[in-house]
C-alpha cells in the first residue's frame, strides 16, 4: 500500500511498519479533542495523603501525621533519624482499543477502506496514550474472532497491539468459509463485545473503532453495559457510498466468495436504499445517547487528518 499523503494512510491494507511509523508522525491535532486526556491530565500524580500509594515514588525525613506503617527502618537506622517512603498515586485510567477489522470493514470507494481508517485511528491514539505515560490495551475483531490484549505502559506491548491489527487487517484478503454467514459474524461480534465487557477492574476509556455493521441489538446492549464501569468513545467509520449508491451504471458487488450485479439507475432503489441508511444512523445516534458515551464519525473521503471534523 502507498502512502502518498502527508497525513493519512491510504490503499487498501496498512502494514506493522506503517503503525509503528505513526509514532514518530506530527500529530498536531488531537484525534478526540480533550477526550484522549492523558500524561498530566489522567497520568500519575504525586498524592498527597502520607499513606500507602500504589508505586514507590521517594523516601524523606519523617513529618508529623506520616503513616507510620511507611516509615522506612533501614533509612532510618544509617541516617539515625526516622524516614518514611512516600508513595505516588496512580490516577490514570487504562484506555482500551476495540478495532474492527471484520470483512465488512473492507469497503472503500475513496482512496482508503474503512479497515484502513480504523487501523490508523487506533494507531494514533494508542501512541499519543503510550506517549502520556498512561497504559493501552484492547482487543482486535476479525474473521477469526477476538484477539485480547491486556493493558501494559510500554512500547513494546503498545507494538503488539498493533502487529495483531495489522495481521487482522492483511488477512481480509484471504476471506474465511462463513464469512459472509450473518450468523456467523453477529456470534463473533457477541463473543468480543462480551469478553470486554468482562474488563471491570476499574473505570477505563474504551474507544470503539468500526462501522457499526451488524445487529443493533447487539450493540446497542453491549455498548450500555460497557457504559455503566467505562467511559465509552465510539467511532463510527463510514464511507460515501454507505448512505447514497454511486451514479447510474451497473455494478458488481463482492461479498465473500459472491459477486452480484445491480444496477444503480432504479429511483425507487436509491430512494430506499438512503432512506435505509437514514434510519439505521438515527438508530446510532440515538442508541449513543449516554451519559458515559460519545459517537463521532470519521469517513473513507476523509485524506487530511488536519481538516478532519472532529469537534
């Protein structure tokens, strides 16, 4: 795949080497604005309270109302004064990435596909995230099904995140026997959304990443569950020709190992066809009306990040 514009990637597949190299990329502009808050804004922070923190940070002199459960014996026998370890309290909150790259994200009619766009929005804000000091997990949906990664504050875990999103991305190619089977996909697309709704440990960003395809019901009972111990930020990847069908002309449409042909003059079909995905949009919209959820769009045509609208 080349990569021809200064801002985003482009084509139809993206590689480990294009993920990695976003984190070395000018990231000038905030993929979702204060919501990706971290370092100083969610990171680690001293505490203030004399007790038990949850990593060590110093040891200093003892000062009246320390714990004296942190006074330091060693440090204070060979200094011969009392010491105490002061420790620093973790305020972050872990972010987890769910990055669709299920078949139906391999759809483009601009100069990317929506498995494309995906791969490079997690890339993005796993980086700025490892580059805030905070920890980035997740999980990868595919043709195969689910692939978990627990959250780690390194370089090297943030790699392995994105080695599986690009080998889920490249394996789009090569299509399984039931990928086109709906049942299939709304059974993979339950199994993975459940298993991160097992996530509780603590109140968490999660940042859902597909085009919504599939069952709303689904979504919709997952997305809520995941709501009520996250803070949920779902994009929507989307491409033109989701909500209007390409001018006059006949068409052939691959899905799996079927080709179709249609053709996209019939007004009544055009006619249907926007106002079915008028409705199913609503339907988003509405079912993200949460108070722990935000919905936010990003499309195929979208090519400079800069100019993206996400305010």
């Amino acid at each position: 795949m080349s990569d021809t514009s200064p801002n985003v990637l482009l084509g139809a597949y993206v590689s480990i080497e294009q993920l990695l190299g976003l984190r070395f990329r000018p990231n000038p502009k905030d993929p979702l604005g204060s919501k990706v808050a971290t370092g100083a804004q969610a990171g680690l922070r001293l505490s203030k309270q004399k007790g038990r923190g949850v990593d060590f940070a110093e040891v200093r002199q003892y000062q009246p109302g320390d714990d004296i459960r942190s006074i330091d014996w060693r440090v204070t026998a060979r200094k011969k004064v009392p010491h105490t370890k002061v420790f620093r309290e973790e305020r972050e909150r872990p972010a987890l990435l769910f990055v669709d790259q299920s078949q139906h994200m391999f759809f483009g009619s601009q100069q990317r596909l929506k498995s494309v766009a995906a791969a490079e929005l997690a890339a993005r804000i796993a980086w700025q995230i490892t580059a805030g000091g905070d920890r980035i997990g997740g999980m990868v949906l595919d043709n195969l099904g689910h692939h978990m990664f627990r959250p780690f504050r390194t370089v090297r875990a943030t790699g392995r995140l994105l080695q599986q999103v690009a080998q889920s991305n490249q394996q789009l190619a090569r299509p399984t026997s039931d990928t086109a089977n709906a049942e299939a996909a709304r059974r993979r697309l339950n199994d993975a959304l459940t298993a991160m709704n097992q996530l509780r440990q603590r109140r968490n960003r999660v940042f859902v990443i597909s085009d919504l395809a599939g069952p709303l019901d689904v979504w919709q009972s997952s997305l809520h569950r995941l709501a009520r111990h996250h803070h949920v930020h779902v994009v929507q990847i989307s491409d033109p020709l989701d909500s209007e069908l390409p001018p006059t002309g006949v068409y052939n449409i691959a899905h799996g190992d079927q080709t179709v042909s249609f053709y996209s003059g019939d007004t009544a079909l055009r006619t249907r066809y926007a106002s079915d995905y008028e409705r199913r949009d609503a339907q988003i919209v509405e079912l993200c009306r949460h108070p722990a959820l935000t919905h936010r769009k990003l499309s195929t045509a979208d090519t400079d990040w800069d100019a993206i609208p996400w305010t």
